[in-house]
C-alpha cells in the first residue's frame, strides 16, 4: 500500500486549485494500493480561523507522519507558499519525500517583489522539495531561473472526460467562468459585448459566473447599457453550473496572467471552443485556429474580432469544438494524470535519501 498525504485548502474552497484536487480525490480512478490521506490546511475566513486551519492541519499531518510514504503539496503564493513552506521543512526532517505542486499564477511577480531575504527562504524551500510540479514545460523556468538547484517536472492539469463530444453549436450562451475581476480580463470582455451589441443576434447571452467583484460587474454592466445581454452574474457551482455548461457554445477567458486555467480544460473537454489569451501555459492546449482563438491579453479589438468570428461562423465552431474534444481525451484526462502521478510518486520515493525510510 501506498500512502498519500495530500495537503490543500478546504474542499469548500473557491479556486481552480481546489478544483484539481477535488478531480484526485472524487474523480480519479487510483489502483487498489493507493490511499490518499487529504488534510486542509487553509479554509475561508478572518485571521484567526486561517491560524486555526492551519495548526489544526499540521496536528494531523503530524499524527499521519508514520503512515505516509510521499506528501503532495498544492501550493499558490503568498500565504499559501509561506505555509507550504514550513511543512517542507517539517517532512523533510521527518524523511518524508515531498512533491510541491505549484498552482499560482501570480508567484513571479510575487517573488520578485520580496526582499533578498525573503527570495532566499523561497529559493531554500524550493530546493528542500524533492520535486516542484508546474502546470506546464513553459512555466518550468519560473522554477529553476530562481533556485537552479530545484527539481522541477511539468504536470498538466486533467479533468474528467465524456465518452462522446456533447457539444451543439447551435446554442446561445456564452460563458466567462472565473473570479470576475481585472486579472481575467471581465471588463475587457465587457467593452467587447458593447462593442459588438449592435451586430449580434438578439438572443446572444453571455453569462458571468465567478466570485470577486460581482457588485462592481453589475455596476459597470448597467452603466455600459448592456443588461440585455447578460444572463448570469456570480458565483456558479452544482447543478447551476452544470446547467450553464449544456448551454454554453463559446467559453471566453481574456487573463492577463494565468497558470493552466481549469474551466479552459473544462470547457474544452464539453467540445466548447475557448477564447484566450497568449499566457503561461495556455497556448500549450489551445492552438490558435485549431483547439481555439489566442488574442494579446488586452486587446479589445482583438477580443471583438474574435467573438464576432466565432459567433458568426457555425463551421468554426464545429470544428474547433471536435478538435478540442479529442485533445482533452489523449492529453489532460484524469487516467493519464493518474497514470503520471504514480510515476512521480515511485521516483521520488526511490530517491537515494528515502530509500531506507
């Protein structure tokens, strides 16, 4: 038997992290003689609840510390890095190998704006782990230009797959699924479905399902004059979700900094063209012209031509949704990333320094 720690924020939590290992624990079909122990270490709340997780967390990781034969660490930036750390350090006194899975898309210029002192606790953190996950081969150097000394394997992320493509390009929605704010380009899209208001079929909908600044997207969505073309504001989850999706025929995702966005995998696996930008790994699996469309992040004209391109164009939209499909099925399922964690998890057990553990 084989005994997983894996360590992340609540399951409650919002975020494409929690996402990822949500598909892991509940989704993915591990072997009979795997066990994955899932202990939070991070929850919603003020600072007090946030210490409380976090103690309480390490309690238990402490309590497993016997049992485990590799931990699995997702970590972001910031708070979440600074925790993360400490447990390295902790398992790596313990002879505990540790794979440190990086979901952050904001860890560079986070990093880059820390004191020398504090990139070198970093650096120490990074090299301690007995290998750094990224999201793609692109962001690898995020990893080694830092701390050339860490080991650093890609990993992309996976989702659960259909048997055939669902897709019907006849629909009329169009979804933005991520935290509404400037980071994922909601108002750049804003401009555009103003822009394009007067060209598009009057049954053309575009629904805006995240957290963040919902209020502030309803402000400027009434002050714009386009309330006629907004279906939905918010957050979205459940059947809710999984409503919008069968009605989705465009997703549209205008980040201006990313890691390897989940609903891009999630929509692609539905047979729903995207719409995105030329950022961190997403040009990896969307190929302009052949899985989706790629603007500058930015860009508004570009971002227009691009709806109005894919929403006049029904063979577009056809063939891009079964090229997508298919890509999903041979590159980001959830058995080839099993397949690849057990992979990860043998080699770093039989690193030199665990052997006799």
């Amino acid at each position: 038997m084989t005994n997983i720690l894996m360590c992340c924020s609540d399951l409650s939590y919002k975020g494409g992290m929690v996402t990822v290992v949500n598909n892991y624990l509940n989704v993915a079909r591990w072997p009979d003689d795997y066990h994955i122990y899932f202990v939070p270490t991070h929850c919603n709340g003020g600072k007090a609840k946030l210490i409380w997780q976090f103690m309480k967390g390490l309690t238990r990781v402490l309590m497993l510390a016997r049992k485990i034969d590799v931990a699995h660490l997702h970590v972001a930036e910031r708070g979440s890095f600074i925790r993360k750390g400490l447990l390295v350090k902790m398992l790596h006194a313990m002879n505990i190998p540790v794979v440190l899975h990086h979901h952050g898309a904001e860890f560079e210029p986070w990093y880059d704006s820390c004191s020398p002192g504090m990139k070198r606790r970093i650096n120490s953190v990074l090299e301690t782990a007995d290998l750094n996950i990224v999201l793609s081969r692109r962001l690898e150097p995020m990893i080694t230009s830092r701390a050339p000394h860490a080991r650093v394997a890609a990993l992309y992320n996976a989702v659960a797959t259909f048997p055939e493509n669902p897709y019907d390009p006849d629909r009329k929605e169009v979804l933005l699924l991520g935290r509404l704010g400037e980071r994922k380009g909601v108002y750049l899209l804003l401009d555009a479905i103003k822009a394009l208001d007067d060209e598009l079929p009057e049954d053309i909908r575009f629904n805006l399902c995240g957290d963040g600044e919902v209020d502030l997207v309803r402000q400027r969505v009434g002050e714009m004059g386009i309330s006629h073309r907004i279906g939905h504001i918010g957050w979205t989850a459940g059947e809710l979700k999984e409503q919008i999706l069968s009605r989705t025929v465009l997703n549209v995702l205008p980040s201006y900094n990313e890691g390897l966005p989940m609903t891009i995998l999630e929509t692609m696996a539905r047979g729903i063209p995207n719409i995105s930008t030329r950022v961190a790994s997403i040009p990896e699996v969307i190929e302009d012209g052949v899985t989706g469309l790629l603007i500058e992040p930015g860009n508004t004209p570009q971002l227009t031509d691009a709806l109005r391109r894919m929403l006049t164009d029904r063979h577009l939209r056809q063939q891009l949704s079964e090229n997508s499909f298919s890509l999903i099925n041979s590159r980001f399922s959830l058995t080839h990333t099993v397949d690849r964690l057990q992979a990860i998890y043998d080699e770093v057990c039989s690193n030199p320094r665990h052997r006799n553990n």
